[in-house]
C-alpha cells in the first residue's frame, strides 16, 4: 500500500505549544484514505532531528507523498508553501539551543527550489473546508524552511517521493485561530482536505 507522510513539530523557543504536532496525531487517526496508508511523525524542532529522522522515515515508509506542517505564528491564515529557501537563520537557535554554523543550506547551490505538488488545488481544498488559505513563496528561514529543502532533495533521488509540499498553520488563541474560526478542529478538517487533494490524480506506483 503507498503511503502519505505528515509530519508536525514540537515546540520551539518563543512558541511553547505548537499547533502542529496536534494536527499530524490527528491525521494519524485516520491510518488510510483512499488506498493511501498514512504514517505520521513529530519531530523535535531542531535540525539535526531533520537531518537523523527525515531519511530515516523516507527509507522506512518509501512515501510517495510528504505533507509537511508547521507553524507560522504570525500570519493569519494557512500558507502553502511553494518554494524552499537556500538559507538558514543564525538569530534564532532551536529547540536544542542550536544555531547553525552556515548561513547557507547547501553551498554554492540555487538560491531556492521548488516544492512538488499542485499548490493551487491545495489551496482550494483547504478554502473549501472552511478555512482561509493562500499560496506562499517564503517559508522563513528556520527549521520549517529546512525540513520542506531536505525533502525536496530526497523527491529528486531515485524512489524518492513524488510530491512534497509544506503547510503552514497560524497559531491558535484561546481555542480559536487569529483568523477568526474555530480552533484546532477547523484546521485539522483543512489538513485532512490537503491530504486528500495530494492523492487526488497521482498514481499509486
């Protein structure tokens, strides 16, 4: 059976509770959609988690779909990302404590790559599950920038994933999102339409 991956991430300085890592045990739940089995994991939000887990996960699960989330606490709706950035940020350190000793994810490479999955329909879906959603070219500089450039690199190697796309989730207030619908339910209720809308028109082989 080919399987959808979904990750979250954990907390992180400045954000104690993370969205994210309640959406992706919730799409756990699920365990299969549409002949698609589902295998989810939570990462701590450092990078040298990325570095150890992110291959492992891909060599265990061989997935022909990675749907990564994150969060994004300022914005006020959910974003799909399009492109990964050739940068990390040295003025945030992660949950470790750690700051990378580069400035650049991998030298003397393009400055930015691009994710592989059909943005515009996952856009849609989420909007037609009720939540405001948008296209994005700038998934920051820290570990979800990281994570969504590690797995582009491991769809273009033999086996690799056919599509990987990142997600990211506003924070949630007081049971609610800054956009103004109801909290957690409504954005699992979005991630669940993206997943489905990856599936949709992708071989399973």
């Amino acid at each position: 059976m080919p399987t959808v991956l979904v990750t979250g991430f954990g907390p992180f300085p400045g954000a104690p509770i993370n969205p994210t890592e309640q959406i992706v045990r919730r799409l756990a739940r699920m365990r299969r959609l549409r002949g698609y089995r589902i295998a989810a994991h939570v990462f701590t939000t450092s990078y040298d988690a990325v570095d150890r887990e992110l291959p492992r996960l891909i060599a265990k699960h061989h997935p022909r779909i990675v749907i990564l989330f994150g969060l994004a606490a300022n914005t006020p709706h959910l974003r799909v990302e399009t492109l990964a950035h050739n940068e990390i940020t040295r003025q945030h350190v992660d949950a470790t404590g750690k700051v990378p000793a580069n400035g650049a994810i991998r030298l003397a490479r393009a400055a930015a790559t691009q994710g592989r999955a059909p943005f515009t329909r996952l856009v849609n879906a989420a909007r037609a599950a009720g939540v405001k959603a948008q296209r994005s070219q700038d998934a920051g500089r820290y570990v979800c920038n990281y994570i969504y450039w590690r797995a582009i690199e491991a769809s273009r190697k033999p086996g690799g994933p056919a599509r990987v796309v990142f997600v990211h989730a506003p924070e949630l207030r007081s049971g609610k999102s800054r956009s103004g619908l109801i909290g957690l339910h409504s954005w699992v209720r979005a991630a669940r339409a993206i997943v489905n809308a990856a599936i949709n028109d992708l071989p399973s082989h």
